[in-house]
C-alpha cells in the first residue's frame, strides 16, 4: 500500500491547496514585477518652430501655442506628482541637449520650463529619434515623456533592441495653423504662401509601434488637462508587493 494513503483526506487537501497558493504568489510576483518601474522622469520637449504655431484653443475662445501647452502639462504633471522622483529636461529640434539635469528641485525646474523658446536651438527640422538616442544613453533606466507636434515626416530607423519606457504627448490640432519663428515672423514658401503645419499623427503612430509607446492627443487646453503615463514608481510597486507578500504569509500561515 502506498504511503499517500495513511495520510488524512483533509491534510493532503491542505498541501494541494498549500502547493497550489505558493505556485499563484510566484506567478503574481513575477507579473507584478514585468513594469519597469521609474528611477526618474525626462521630459523630451520640441523646439522647432512649429511649436510656435498657435491652433490650441482654450475655454477663453482665444488661442495659444502648441509650446505655451506643453508648458502647462509639464507644470501640471509636476506640481500633481507624488513621487520624488529626479526630473530632467531635454530640448530637440534638429539636434538634441539637455536642458536641465536631473533635479529634485522641482521649483528650479518649473523655473527653467517657463523660460523654454524655439530661440534655443537652430531649428531646420525635427530629429525625434536624436533626442530619444540621447535620453536613453545618459540614463537607460529613465521613462521618457515626449512632447510634440511630430514635426514633418520622417523615415523611422531604429535598430536597437533595448526596452525604452515612452509616453507620446501629440500636441496640435489636425487642422493645424502657420509656422512662426521665436520672432513671431511668418514661415512663407517660394511663392510667398505661409506654411501650415498641422500635428504628424502618422508619424507619431509610428513611434507608438515601435516602442510600443503609450498616445495621448491634446488640440486644446481642456483635452483631459493632464499627462497620464501610465508609469509605474519604486515606491508604489514595492507597496503593492509588499502588500502580496504580506496576504500571502497570512493565507500560508492559515492553511499550515
């Protein structure tokens, strides 16, 4: 006779359930662990001179530009964001630099972000991928969160294989509106016709698929209002495992 059948119904019932609660902990830790969650914050902003066109409409039935917006979102972003998180600020057009450092200091970095222009860079066209090169190489381990209107169409080429955290900020109306300089001068072609850009969505989508980025719209002040990432912090997830953790010694400890 086998030994399996001395043991008692109800304790061999009790070490299936035991066995089966261990293997669903570890199953629920790895899955909660698959978020690369946040070390720090950059921001990507657009400086070319299409972010100085002015198609967002606010409450006021006025309008403003599409930069003047992506300044509100970053001061809303940071003024609602519980985390202490190190925070920077990279500045794209044509070519890539890093604007603020990372910082704790969330009042010098609003600071710096009010102060932002397309007088900053030399702006002939937009380079999203640059910038995107850039942040990842000074900090593998940062989420990004790009804000832009796409820029003129472009020819996606990336060959690397790392995992990049990327939440697009699509700022612009399809209709779109003129491209001024940072001296307000109108952009006008050859035959002296302004030029009118309207927000890339293909090429944004684009971007989406490839880094498998998370896509928020905004073509007016009051789209939603706020950045939404969908990031996961340190301190949170440690909270959530730590609160898994803690059921799952309890459900043993009763089961035992």
């Amino acid at each position: 006779m086998l030994l399996k059948n001395f043991i008692p119904y109800q304790k061999r019932k009790k070490r299936s359930l035991l066995v089966w609660m261990i293997l669903t902990i570890f199953l629920l830790l790895r899955t909660n662990a698959e978020p690369r969650p946040i070390s720090s914050i950059m921001f990507l902003v657009d400086l070319s001179h299409s972010m100085n066109v002015q198609d967002i409409s606010t409450d006021e039935q006025e309008f403003i530009s599409r930069l003047t917006l992506s300044k509100m979102l970053m001061h809303d972003f940071i003024k609602n964001n519980s985390w202490s998180l190190s925070m920077w600020v990279v500045l794209f057009a044509e070519q890539a630099l890093i604007h603020v450092p990372p910082t704790s200091d969330h009042t010098s970095l609003l600071q710096s972000i009010d102060s932002l222009n397309t007088n900053l860079l030399p702006a002939q066209w937009t380079n999203i991928l640059w910038a995107i090169a850039l942040a990842h190489a000074v900090d593998p381990w940062t989420h990004l969160v790009l804000l832009t209107d796409g820029g003129e169409e472009q020819s996606l080429i990336y060959t690397g294989n790392d995992a990049i955290p990327l939440h697009i900020v699509a700022i612009g109306s399809d209709k779109g509106g003129v491209i001024r300089n940072a001296r307000w001068t109108i952009y006008r072609d050859q035959h002296n016709q302004a030029h009118v850009a309207s927000v890339n969505h293909k090429y944004l989508q684009q971007l989406q698929t490839t880094f498998d980025a998370s896509y928020q719209i905004f073509a007016s002040s009051d789209d939603n209002t706020t950045i939404t990432t969908g990031f996961v912090s340190w301190a949170s997830m440690w909270r959530q495992r730590k609160l898994l953790l803690s059921a799952s010694i309890l459900l043993i400890i009763i089961w035992l």
